[in-house]
C-alpha cells in the first residue's frame, strides 16, 4: 500500500498529528488533510495544518481535562454519519492514533456500521518529547527498553487497571503520559515497588511547541519540582536512568512558532 494518499469518498481516514509543531505532522498526513471534505479534530493536534484545506468543515471534537468534551460514542457517530454521507472524512489526533489516541474505538465503530477505514501513523509524543529534551528512552549497555503507560487515573483508583509495583521491577525506562496531576501518587507506588527515591525523572510540557519546557529531578522530589516549575498538561514523565545522561546539548530543535 502506497501513503501518499488519495482518499476516496465514504471512508474514514486516521490521521496521527504528531507531537505538535506543524513540521512533525507527515507528508501522508498533510496530503490526507488537504484533501478533506470533513475533519474532525482533537485539541492536541496540530489545527495550524488545516489552514492547507480552507474549504473543509472544520468539527472540534477534543477533550479539556476537567473541562468541555465530546463524548467518544458521539465522535464515533459523526465519523459513521459524514462517511455515509459520501465525504472523505479526516480524523486528525495529536500524536499517534493508536497510542491512547481511541483510534482502535473508532475504527471498531467504522467497521461494525461498513465504512472503510484507513490509517496514516503519526508521531507518538511518547517517544517525541523524550527525544526533544534529549532523553533517549533506550540507551546501549544502561537500558535495553522501554514501557508506556497512562497516568490519567490515579493508582488506587478502581478504574486503574495498573500494576505500579510490578511496573517498577521491569528494569525499562517509563514514560508516563497524563500523569501531572497524580504523579506524587505513582511515584510513590514506584518506590513501594523497588525503584530508589533518586532514580533519575526528566519532564518535558508543550514537547515541540514554541512554549516547551523541561527540567529533571528525581523520583522523589518530582511532584514538588513540577509544582514549583508550573508545569501543566500536556507532559511527559521519564523514570530511569537515561534521565539522568547529560547529552551533547549542541543539536537544538526549534520549535515553529504556530
């Protein structure tokens, strides 16, 4: 299958946005979006792009923490509703769409009502933000991988179906998305599962946006330093020991400035 896409009327395509800055978004994903009749998009991706595709309807369907949402189910509904409908349907997410991006959701839906579906992968922030503070997430002879989990629910909550203390013995780097509001709450499982209070942490908010921040600190002291910093969603969290390599800072990337 080529992906340089020509989309055809009455399918739904993906669209992985990446991290946030326009520049990170694919060739595929650009020439999907500029072909559009309908996008709908998330809050997180990157909406600058679609100023390539002025004649196309425009549908906000993200979710604000705390805030106003679209629920899933209706989202679903409007991709089906477009589709049948006969337009070429873009579904634009920040990141990767099968990384907590519901994409696997949405395709569900697609194909229990017969629309077609293709994906055009994006960027995943989890590897991206990392990258752009200049943690590599797996590093020879220190880390020979990596795990991804969400932070968005709380460890003791009963909708968490985490294990933080098996977490913690995997011996990989973790990268924690969504989990600024509860990451004294996970790190504490951490250190109740085995890893040291000075394991090395590297945090990185806006990861390719013009206002990214960073900083490191340690397990420990992480929920301090982030209150401190002001750091807010979105961030990426980094535990283990590549958060602690001091890298050649001489290679900078810059941020467009959208």
């Amino acid at each position: 299958m080529s992906y340089s896409p020509e989309l055809v009327p009455g399918t739904v395509t993906l669209v992985g946005g990446g991290p946030g800055d326009p520049g990170l978004l694919t060739v595929a994903g650009l020439e999907a979006v500029r072909q559009a009749d309908v996008i709908l998009h998330d809050r997180l991706a990157p909406v600058v792009v679609m100023d390539e595709n002025p004649d196309a309807e425009k549908i906000p369907v993200g979710k604000v923490p705390r805030g106003p949402y679209v629920p899933q189910e209706r989202t679903n509904e409007l991709l089906i509703e477009h589709a049948r409908a006969g337009r070429k349907v873009v579904r634009l997410k920040g990141g990767d769409s099968f990384v907590f991006g519901r994409g696997g959701e949405e395709w569900q839906a697609c194909a229990a009502a017969g629309v077609p579906v293709r994906v055009i992968p994006g960027v995943t922030s989890c590897v991206a933000g990392p990258e752009l503070m200049g943690v590599p997430l797996t590093h020879r002879h220190l880390v020979q991988g990596f795990t991804v989990v969400s932070g968005h629910v709380a460890p003791g909550d009963t909708r968490s179906e985490l294990d933080w203390a098996q977490i913690a013995k995997t011996g990989t780097t973790l990268v924690i998305l969504m989990g600024v509001a509860h990451i004294g709450d996970i790190a504490a499982r951490l250190m109740e599962g085995g890893l040291a209070g000075d394991t090395p942490v590297a945090v990185v908010a806006d990861a390719s946006l013009f206002t990214q921040r960073s900083l490191t600190t340690t397990l420990e002291k992480a929920a301090e330093d982030m209150v401190e910093a002001g750091i807010k969603p979105p961030a990426i969290t980094v535990v283990g020991d590549v958060a602690g390599l001091d890298l050649d800072e001489t290679q900078v990337h810059e941020p467009s400035d959208h």
